[in-house]
C-alpha cells in the first residue's frame, strides 16, 4: 500500500510539473519562469504577444518579486522588476522599435515626454543596431541604480531615475497603453 502511494505521488508530482512549464511558451518562444534582476530572482508574471496590424511582433515578459495583477502598483514600486522582449518577426526593424516606443512613452506619460527627453533617448539608443528574429531585450529595473537595457545579455544602456522606470513600465501597463490589451492581460497574468 505504502508503495503504491508513493508511486501515485511520484505521478503527480511530474504532471503538475510538465503542466507549468507548458504554460509558459508563446509562439515557440520558451520564457523562462524566472529572471536575475542584480542579486534578487525574480518570478514570471506573465507574458503575451504584441501585435500589430494584424502580426505578432514579439512576445513579452513582466517578472517581478511576487505575482501581481494591479498595474498601478506594478508603475509605482520602487523595486526590481523586468520586461523581457523576444522579437518574433522578421519584420520589425530598427525604425519601427524606435517609433513604437517613442508613441509608448508619449502614451505612458500623458504627452508629456519633455522632463524625460534624454533618458528616453538614451534609452532609445538600445535599439539603433539592426533588429532581428531572435533578439531578446531585457528591461532590468534596479532600485538606487536605474534600468539597465540588454540586447541578447550584453548591457547596451543604463537609465537612472525611478521617474524613467514608471515611464517605461507604463508603455505596456499605463491605462493608455497602446500595446494591445491581450499583450497586457497576459502579462499581468489575467
């Protein structure tokens, strides 16, 4: 008797298992289900895919310490959380990144993008390098240091200022997103 509970758990154990880690591909891209952010780990919230005109884009990631579905609070916490962006299409280019985030941050801040001028363009400059299928950005905000952007794990920029943070976080998570709404229920779990 004693045995055939252990293999019943053993059973159970494996198949919650296999069912979470399936949960977490998008469009044959694998996230990982958690992310270094400095010395903390953090944890998958959830992801979706960005669409636009009718093509999937990228698939994006929202990790943070604990799981949350308030974007309010996501904005304003004052610590670490991530973006992970996966290109997906062929067909995103340098230009486009650069206008889709630049209508981001203008939906992000209510228009008013002139106090963040030179940290959006510093930011910005992550993505003057040729885009292709398969790149990965990683949006790493650290509390005290600032977000640090990675293109394929090498650092491309570093942008102090929690002002900035809540400015770039609001692109996907702001009530005027202009990221579809699917993308952002997906990475706020829902």
């Amino acid at each position: 008797m004693i045995r055939y509970f252990g293999l019943a758990a053993l059973i159970v154990a494996l198949c919650a298992t296999a069912t979470g880690s399936a949960a977490r591909e998008l469009k044959g891209v694998e996230m990982p289900e958690t992310l270094k952010a400095g010395d903390e780990t953090l944890v998958l919230n959830g992801a979706g895919v960005r669409k636009k005109y009718f093509m999937d884009v990228y698939v994006a990631g929202l990790y943070l310490r604990q799981k949350c579905r308030d974007p309010e609070k996501i904005i304003a916490a004052d610590e670490p959380m991530a973006i992970r962006l996966h290109i997906i299409s062929g067909m995103v280019t340098s230009e486009r990144m650069v206008t889709s985030t630049r209508e981001g941050f203008e939906a992000s801040t209510g228009g008013n993008t002139a106090p963040l001028k030179d940290k959006i363009d510093a930011f910005i400059s992550v993505f003057k390098d040729s885009i292709q299928k398969g790149d990965v950005y990683d949006l790493v905000y650290i509390p005290g240091k600032g977000t640090e952007s990675y293109k394929n794990g090498t650092l491309a920029a570093t942008v102090e200022g929690m002002d900035f943070k809540k400015a770039l976080f609001g692109i996907w998570l702001c009530k005027r997103s202009t990221v579809n709404i699917d993308l952002k229920k997906g990475m706020l779990g829902e």
